[in-house]
C-alpha cells in the first residue's frame, strides 16, 4: 500500500507520531504536509461557508456560530482572518458641500 500526500500527491511519506486521538500521523517529505489517512472530519463545504458569512453580518459571536455550524473556533478564527486580509483598506470619501456655503 502506497501513501501518497493530499496536498501534492508526493509518495515520499514517512510516519511522524500520534494525534491526540491516537491516529497515526504522516508527513510528506515534499510539501512538509502533515495527515492522518482517513481524517474523522473532512473539508469544509461552500454551503456551511456561505452559511457563516451570513452569520458573521448578524454580529453572532465566534463561539456561538463555531456552536451552530459545528466547525472548530480556531478554524472560524483562521477563516475570520483570511476574509478580514481581503478588505479593502482604503476608504472613498466624497467631498459634499455644507449647507452654508
């Protein structure tokens, strides 16, 4: 049985320890790619995406939405944060004259 990466497809994987949850670890030498073989969580889908973003403009705090999605808080943190790099940073202010002048 060969292994081989998820990210890069490598076959260059060697064992490298435990989870937590007493899964066998691998890492693939290529990418560095840490994984176990069958994940007890798999990626999360587009749907539960969208779901959050539509959360988040409720002003749902983490916990709560982590809780309903049923995603891990430091997943949503992460996610949070890579939609946050994604703003823009600058602000367009129009000019509009006072009423006086």
């Amino acid at each position: 049985m060969y292994l081989t990466c998820p990210q890069c497809h490598s076959n260059h994987v060697t064992k490298n320890g435990f989870n937590r949850l007493k899964k066998q670890l691998y890492k693939c030498q290529d990418c560095g790619r840490q994984f176990v073989l069958h994940p007890a969580k798999g990626p999360v889908s587009q749907e539960t995406r969208e779901l959050i973003d539509r959360l988040l403009l409720e002003k749902i705090s983490l916990a709560g939405i982590a809780r309903a999605v049923k995603v891990s808080e430091a997943w949503l943190q992460n996610y949070v944060n890579e939609k946050y790099k994604k703003v823009p940073r600058q602000v367009a202010l129009k000019k509009t004259p006072h009423p006086t002048e």
